[in-house]
C-alpha cells in the first residue's frame, strides 16, 4: 500500500473507506471476468489488485500463469493457488491487470504509490492488454503531484538535485532494491515531464504512464461499474479488450 504522503489529495475521508474497498471490489471483479483458461497474466501491485487476486481464485479458470509485479502480490497470489512464474520464462502476456493512483481524461496514469512502478511498467508492455481498475475518485481533471520516482542509489542525492522538487520516500525500496522518491513539482503537460524525467541519469523509471500503454480501464463508483477504452492501438484501432460499458 501506498504510504500516505503518496496518496493523501486522493484518499477518500476514512468513514469512506468501505464504501471506497466496495467500488474496489467491483472494478476489480470487471476486470477478472476478462480473463480465461490458458492466458498469461501480469498481476499489479496495490489495494485494488489485493481484490483481484482472490476474484481470479474463485472463478476456477484452467492453465493460468501468472506474473506477480511485487513479492507481496506474488505471495497473495500463490496462497489463493494461483500459479506465478518469472517473466522471462513466460514471455509475451495476454493480459496485465493492475491499479492506477491517478487517471486523467486524456489516459495518462500516475502510478507507483506501492514502490513497484519500474516492474509494473514492463508488465504492463509486456501485455497485449493492459487493464486498469480504479474506484472513481482517481479520476482527476488533471494530475497533481507526487509522482513516484525509482532511482539508484549510486549519486542520489545528486539525481535528486537534477530534477528538482523530489525527495526521498524515508527508507522505502523498490521490490529489486532501489529508492523509491516522490516528485512535487509542477506535473504541466505529462509527455514533456515522462520524457524529461526518463532523460535524467539515476532515474531508473518514473510512475507517470502513457495514454498508449492502456487498453481498457474499469470505474466502480456509486453509479456501478463503468469501462472506458485505453489508448493503446490494436490493428490501427482503439482497443476496447471486448469489454462494453
């Protein structure tokens, strides 16, 4: 889970919280019921994929293999019987199922509360569906700050001062053993800061994901569960994944 700092212009008044894991819940049955015998799956990292984890178990489905994007994920996921395997031993996926911290109306996503951005990332383009589940108070008109950051360790302090107004996450690490920072800047247009931001040295990944990367995303809210289609191109087109609102 994200620590506090990391999610706090986004977290719903405590007394709403299980009204907030309800709508959790509900994006995150969605998105279960895209999935079928035999596919591969890259499983994110978060509170709303803690919802997935066991909507997947239930359903039974024959063959799946699975990719755990974090160690806690991963061990979630092997209680509840799921089969997880290492990325390079599957390859390509079906499809990759994960949370978002942000969603804006153009698509961007700001990722990365729960210090896995980097290897949620090369999930998500390893799969050639990416679905997003999000309870409706991550969408935003447009992103705020933080941003999380992975950096190396070797001149941290250094890559922090290129890319100013970021900060340390206290001791928090990335599951392959990186620091984890938060950029609070201005975020303006999110292309142009994702690209200044991969250009910086020690910056391993930043949390800030494109419109492209995405094939469908989920929205529970009190209205029910909504789906909207993602930017990613399949054959020249929008993908909706199949999914109907």
């Amino acid at each position: 889970m994200a620590p506090d700092r990391a999610t706090a212009r986004h977290q719903p008044p405590l007394n709403d919280a299980a009204v907030t894991d309800g709508y959790k819940r509900a994006a995150a049955q969605a998105a279960a019921e895209m999935v079928e015998d035999e596919m591969r799956v890259g499983l994110g990292t978060g509170s709303t994929v803690a919802f997935l984890l066991p909507a997947l178990a239930e359903r039974g489905l024959r063959g799946l293999r699975c990719v755990a994007t974090s160690p806690a994920t991963e061990r979630m996921a092997q209680t509840l019987g799921l089969n997880v395997e290492d990325l390079d031993t599957i390859g390509v996926l079906d499809i990759a199922i994960d949370g978002a911290d942000q969603v804006d109306p153009a698509g961007w996503l700001v990722k990365g509360g729960g210090a896995a951005l980097t290897r949620e990332k090369i999930v998500a383009a390893a799969a050639r569906r990416f679905v997003v589940i999000v309870s409706e108070e991550k969408i935003v008109p447009a992103l705020e700050p933080p941003v999380p950051l992975e950096l190396l360790r070797f001149g941290v302090e250094r890559t922090l001062a290129e890319i100013g107004e970021a900060r340390l996450r206290g001791n928090v690490e990335s599951p392959d053993g990186n620091l984890i920072a938060d950029y609070f800047g201005a975020i303006g247009d999110p292309a142009s800061l994702a690209s200044r931001l991969s250009a910086t040295p020690g910056v391993v990944e930043h949390g800030l994901f494109a419109p492209q990367m995405v094939s469908y995303i989920w929205i529970a809210g009190a209205g029910g569960v909504k789906g909207r289609a993602g930017g990613k191109a399949v054959n020249g087109r929008s993908s909706s994944s199949g999914a109907t609102e």
